[in-house]
C-alpha cells in the first residue's frame, strides 16, 4: 500500500530530473521514501534518485503481503513507470496539492489534483531494463559550479556545435564548445566558483546529452561536477529543498585520432 | 543467456554447408538454451521476432539503422555508404563498420548483452507508438550497437532489416529442435502447424515432449494458409491424383474466418486481423450457427468480379468503413473448412472437409458463397470449366488432390494452380527513377529483382509502362518515403513492393547477372497481398523460359 500528498512544484521537480534522462524506469518505493536508479536506452547516461519520505506532505507505506513473494526485497515494492506521461499530467496543473495513490493489484497509480483525478497505469516491470550496476569510478577533480551559469553556457553551446569540453586548468574551470564556424569559452577562475579542486585535464560529452541534464537540474541552485580525464561526468545536485538527491552519469565521448 | 552464445553459433551455421552439421550445432545450443528464453532463440534464429500467428513486425526505417550506427560509432558518411554497397545489406556493413571504427562513446553497461535484454528490446522498437517513439526506437537501437561486439551488431542489425529471414531456415530449425529434445520431427512439425508459433513448440518439446503430438489447433489463432504449386497444364492434375478436384481460382485476397460462437475473427495470410474493416462480412459469417474456420477468398465484387485495385480500399480501413462497404461491395468464397465444432480437420480427406463444409454453411447469402468445385476424370470436362471460370472473370483453376489433407503453411503439389497461358512474374522494385518528358517529376521507371540461387535478390528487369497516372503519383510519394539512398535520378528503395510483371518473353541475355530479361516487360499491378519472401525465383524464370521454347 502507498500512498502520499505531495507539493506539486516538488513532485514535478522531481519528475523533470528524471525524465531529463530516461522516460521510464522502475521506481522503488520504501518506507524511508523513493529511489530510481535507471540508464537510458543508449547506455550513455544513467540516473540515480533519491528522494526521503519528509519531502511528502504525508506518506504511507505498507508492504502487502501477496506481493512479498514477487520481490526480492522484502521491505519495498518496486513500480513501472512512465515518467513522461507523469510530467504530462503534472503539467495540467490546477492545484498546489498531488494526492497519489498506489493500487499494485490494478497496476495503477491514482493521481489526484485538487479536483482532477487521472488514473495512470504502470507499465509491465518485465518490459523494462533492469536496473542497472553503478560503475566505481573516481574523480580526481571536483567543481561547485551556480546552476545557471552552467545551464546559461549550455544554451549558448547549443547553438555552436554537438559536443562541449569539460576540464580544469590549473585554477581555471572551462567548458568549450567548437563548430564548425565559431568557438565558445567560459573560463571561471576559482573565486567566481564556490568550490574547485585544481588540476589539468578534460573530456568531451555530448551536448545532447549534457543539455538534456541541465534542463532536468534547472531549480537546483548549485551542481556538483565531477571530472576526469576522458572520464565520465557525475553531476551531483539536490532536490525538494534537500530531501532528494540527483546523480547523473555520462559517458564521455572517445575521440577517433 | 548471452547473445553471444547465440551470434557465435550463427556464425558457425553459416560457415558449414553440411546440413547435418548446422542441424547438430543449433540443437546442441537449444538444449542449453533456458525454457523460458527458449522461444526468443527460437524466434531470433528465424530473424521474425513474432510468432507467425502474430501480424506484428518489427519496422524501423532504413534511414533510423543508418543514423544509429553512425551516432555509435566514428565513421563517416562516405564510408558506411561504401561499407553497405560492398554487401548490399547494412548487417554486414555494420559488423564491418564496428570491425575498423572505434566507437564514439563508452557504455556505462559493462555487462555482455544477453538474448533476454536484445529480444526485449527488439520488442520495445516493435511496439512503441506515438510522438517522440521514433526517437526512442532510435536510442534503443544505439544502446543495443554500443554494448555489441562487430557479430552481435550484424546479427542486430539483420534482424531489424528481415536480411535474417534468409539465414537459418525455417525446416532446419524444426529438425534443429527435434534433435534437441529428441522428439519426432513429424510430430514436431504437426505441432507447429496447427500452432503456428515455433518458440511455443520448442518450449513443449522440451518440458512436455509427450503432450507435443495432443497440441490442436487454437480457435481465434490464425494459421498459416496451406499453398499451392504452380501447374503447367489441367492434365497434370490427372496425372498426379487420378481424379481431381477443380476450383475457379479468384484474383482476391486469401482470408481465414474464425467463428468462435458469436465472435468472428478474420485474418489475411500475413495474420493480420481486419475483421472491421468487413462489417457485412462479419455480419453474415455470424448468423451461420457453429463454430468454425474456413479458408476463403474475397473478390470486389458487383455483378461479376472487378479490380483487386477495389480490395484494397477496402482491406484495413479504419474510416469510413460502411461508405466504402456500400461504394465496393465483395464476395466471399469459401473453399475449406479446417475446424468444426471443436474438431480440427487438418487431418481429414478434402474430399470430407468439402461435404462437411456445405452441412455447415447450408445458407449461401447474396456475398457468402461455398466456391463451386467439381470432380473429375475427364480433361474435357475439366477444360469447360477452365474457360468458364475466365469467361467469368476470374484468373484461372485450382486443381486439387480430393485426398489432400490441410497442411498449413506448406507449398506441396497436393494442390496445384493454373493460369491461362500468359504468363506473369512476380518481383520485387529494388529501385525507381524519374521519368523524361511529362513524367520527369514521377518515379515512373522501376527496377526489378527476382532471387537467385544463392536467395538473393538479382535486378532482371526494367519497366516504365502499365500504371494509371494517378497510381504512378501515389507511388511516387510512397517510394520516397521508403527510399534507402539517392544516385543522381535514381532512388535505392526498401525491397518490399511487389509488383506482377507481364512481359512477351523470357530472353537469354547478358545484361543482367541472371542471365536472363524480359522482353517488353510492363506492369499488371502492384501485389500489395506479397511480401518479398514471396517473389518468384530464377527457378520459375527458368521453368517458364523451357515451357517457352517447347511451346514455340
């Protein structure tokens, strides 16, 4: 059984960091709150979330008996779902306030906004990946970056080319982009970051990829980077006013020569 | 399992030409194969993802593959291109591809791919609908490439594209699993046949192999259509079966009929349901008491036969159902009856299933007839007919064993087919080319393969004439849509338009690899019903060019 209020900036937050790398995924409901860990279809960039139950308003969960057998882990049950469908409803909007509730027997979750009542149902957990193992991986370099100076070079990297530099220079941290016409640079010196750990490396990311992440971080206020060199980004920020955590990994892109 | 297991087991099949051998190393991987990822082998060896009673495909435009392999790995434009007119199917460009190319980005998925998560996700790029689902199919795919070794990818990739239809055979695969679980491949094969789904049957072979010989047919699962072999003359049928049973032929679409109670189900051959689109149809079939499955035919049909052109407005319309109900009226010929109140009568005599066959549909309406047979000894009684079935427009005669039983999905010489004299091909456009003149604007000039030997496809013919303008302009539009690459004014399309050719005469030429042309080659129509599995072959260029010089 699960059921839980929740403010609706919140929950959409929420929902917008999750599709901003896959569309579906299974969401682990526990009595300490959700968890999603999910790679999306091209094995280029996974999530990983978390958010604790006092982000809810009120948040009941019970474990049902019949569907102990099913799942491996006994104090949590684990859903289909289709997030994009869920930012679409969320998008109606209408109230401060999302009522869901879980019926695991009908595979549905009932989600109730003031007066507007939609029903979604889960998709088969058979049909989606399993969830995926988190490569160990350490960074020698991280970075404390405000998020709209990131997402701010993000949209202008766009408009320039299809992959973006990341790297430390010494003091300095960069992010580069090069078309096939015009380059564009942003160089921050350690002051103007809240946090840098100097070094000197890079990778290069796709910027697909990276634009598509920095959409989903949009009301964090800081982002943590972690870099390496031709090493995958971690991206660390948090949710729900500190009751969520976000983690994005992406692949770098390996150059042919 | 991992798709390795499986891919290096492919590669191996097709490097023997024993058959023996190919047999023996398919089944010893099926008996390690897990029950449940048991079918997906199964399916996976015959490159169809679905079992054959599902009408469901695995479609993923050519230009979705080509935008996948090239966001995976580092190689240009210009050398996929190059890579892919090598072979001729981008299956083998690709495992080229990934053999000289680094691939652009690492996977986060370390883990070796296993059959499961390829079948699943084959499965998902079949199924997804709706906005934004291109782009996932997309991603799936890339995410499959990244994580595949140069085998892996080829196999993928062939998959997507049916280039695996031609790889492991259907009949090799039901040995392959009789081996396996050392079951009778005539039983086995029995199984499939009323079943229709040859992952189900492995499975029973495997956990249950003495139940595999109670297996009957499922009412409301289509099967597949029993066909016939071509004839050259009516006197062949005497020859074969003494006295014969002789059926008009009609130029429709080959329908079965489910009636389960009051639930009707109708089915073209590829199984694809389009009881909705037949309204009256379904209407009629439902006031017939029983519980049944028929084989018919259905024709346009107002007064006397008209166009197959007509059928097709008609066949699996959505809109407008009963205005084009009204505007294109169509009968129905009944010629078999395959299940009758719980018994399956694949096992009976024609001649039986034909008697049962009018006790069960005693009312013939205005649009549901039994199809009239006759049988027979006598040639001259069989040649009135003959010309009476072209007389009343329709294309020919079947000519078929009384004693035949009904063996789905097989193309035996129990059951022959006559055409008149004028002989036709059926071959596949491989590619199109603007036209001169008023038709410089059209792809109005099309290029023609059969298959040779080897099964592949060999240009044989070119043709310009035979379409109406308006169907040109249609099929104009529908070539571009389904074109692969652009040469100058010619358009390398997907190979699945089927088009009936008429030509003067078959012509020993060097122009093409086959060896041989068509003189004056032009259009009867397109075959919308075909599929390319089902063109004709060199062998009948061949057949009809002997019949040709004996008969000049």
């Amino acid at each position: 059984m699960f059921e839980a209020k929740i403010d609706a900036i919140v929950l959409r937050e929420c929902i917008e960091s999750i599709t901003a790398v896959v569309d579906e995924g299974k969401l682990r409901i526990a009595e300490d709150g959700l968890k999603l860990r999910a790679v999306d279809p091209a094995n280029v960039a996974m999530i990983s979330f978390e958010l604790k139950r006092d982000a809810f308003d009120d948040f009941h969960f019970e474990k049902g008996s019949d569907a102990e057998a099913a799942n491996e882990s006994p104090a949590a049950t684990e859903v289909g779902i289709d997030f994009n469908k869920l930012q679409g409803i969320l998008g109606i909007g209408g109230s401060d306030e999302v009522n869901l509730k879980l019926d695991e027997q009908a595979q549905k979750l009932f989600t109730r906004m003031g007066s507007l009542a939609y029903t979604v149902s889960l998709l088969d957990p058979a049909s989606l990946r399993k969830e995926p193992k988190v490569p160990e991986l350490e960074f020698p370099v991280q970075v404390i970056i405000k998020t709209d100076e990131f997402r701010r070079t993000i949209r202008a990297a766009e408009k320039i080319g299809d992959h973006i530099m990341l790297g430390v220079d010494g003091d300095e941290f960069y992010m580069e982009v090069e078309g096939d016409m015009d380059k564009l640079r942003l160089g921050l010196r350690k002051e103007q970051l809240i946090h840098l750990t100097p070094g000197t490396l890079h990778s290069l990311y796709s910027l697909d990829y990276v634009a598509a992440m920095s959409k989903g971080m949009s009301h964090a206020d800081n982002i943590t980077l972690n870099l390496g060199k031709d090493y995958p980004l971690q991206v660390d920020f948090e949710v729900a006013d500190g009751k969520g955590k976000v983690s994005y990994l992406l692949a770098p892109r390996i150059e042919s020569e | 399992m991992l798709l390795k297991e499986l891919t290096e087991v492919y590669e191996k099949v097709r490097a023997r030409s024993s058959k023996l051998e190919k047999i023996t190393l398919v089944s010893e991987l099926l008996r390690k194969t897990p029950s449940e990822t048991l079918p997906l082998v199964c399916y996976m060896l015959r490159g169809k993802i679905f079992p054959d009673y599902s009408a469901q495909e695995l479609r993923l435009g050519w230009s979705s593959i080509w935008d996948a392999i090239r966001a995976v790995t580092h190689v240009s434009e210009e050398d996929l291109r190059i890579a892919y007119n090598k072979f001729g199917d981008l299956g083998s460009a690709v495992e080229l591809i990934f053999e000289q190319n680094p691939k652009i980005s690492v996977s986060l998925v370390t883990e070796p791919l296993t059959v499961e998560e390829c079948y699943n996700a084959l499965l998902k790029i079949a199924t997804l609908r709706g906005k934004e689902s291109l782009r996932r199919k997309k991603t799936i795919l890339m995410g499959l490439l990244n994580t595949s070794s140069p085998d892996e990818a080829k196999f993928i990739v062939k998959t997507i594209t049916g280039e695996m239809r031609y790889g492991f055979k259907q009949g090799l695969l039901e040995e392959a699993i009789a081996e396996a679980f050392s079951v009778d491949v005539a039983v086995l094969r029995k199984a499939y046949m009323v079943r229709s789904d040859i992952g189900e049957v492995a499975r029973i072979a495997k956990e249950q192999p003495e139940t595999l010989k109670e297996l009957s047919i499922v009412l409301g699962r289509p099967l597949r259509p029993m066909l016939a072999e071509t004839a050259d003359t009516l006197e062949e049928g005497f020859k074969r079966f003494d006295k014969a049973l002789f059926e008009y032929k009609y130029d429709g679409a080959r329908l079965s009929i489910h009636k389960n109670d009051d639930v009707v189900s109708i089915f073209t051959r590829e199984a694809e349901e389009v009881s909705t689109s037949l309204p009256e149809i379904v209407e009629d079939i439902q006031k017939i008491p029983h519980s049944f499955i028929v084989d018919c035919e259905i024709i346009p049909f107002e007064h006397s036969p008209k166009a197959f052109q007509e059928l097709i407005k008609r066949l699996r319309r959505k809109h407008r159902v009963e205005e084009f109900a009204r505007k294109i009226p169509v009968k129905l010929y009944v010629f078999d009856l395959i299940y009758l109140d719980g018994t399956a009568l694949i096992d009976t005599p024609l001649l039986k299933r034909r008697e049962l066959l009018a006790t069960a549909i005693q009312q013939p309406t205005e649009r549901i007839e039994i199809a009239k047979c006759i049988l027979t000894k006598s040639s001259a009684e069989a040649r009135i007919m003959f010309q009476e079935a072209l007389d009343l427009g329709f294309e020919g005669l079947m000519i078929k064993n009384p004693r035949s039983l009904y063996t789905p999905g097989k193309r035996g010489i129990e059951w022959l087919k006559l055409k008149p004299e004028a002989e036709t091909l059926d071959l596949v456009v491989i590619a199109v080319e603007y036209g001169h003149g008023k038709r410089a604007n059209l792809l109005s000039d099309y290029t023609f393969a059969t298959r040779d030997r080897d099964g592949n496809l060999a240009p044989i013919a070119k043709a310009f004439g035979g379409l109406k303008d308006a169907e040109i302009e249609e099929m104009t539009e529908y070539f571009k849509g389904i074109a692969r690459e652009q040469r100058g004014r010619t358009f390398i399309v997907e190979q699945k338009v089927v088009v009936e050719l008429k030509f003067d005469e078959i012509q020993k030429s060097s122009l093409y690899a086959v060896g041989y042309a068509l003189r004056f080659p032009r259009i009867k129509r397109i075959r919308w019903d075909l599929s390319v599995d089902e063109i004709d072959s060199i062998e009948t260029v061949e057949k009809i060019y002997g019949r040709q010089k004996r008969s000049s």
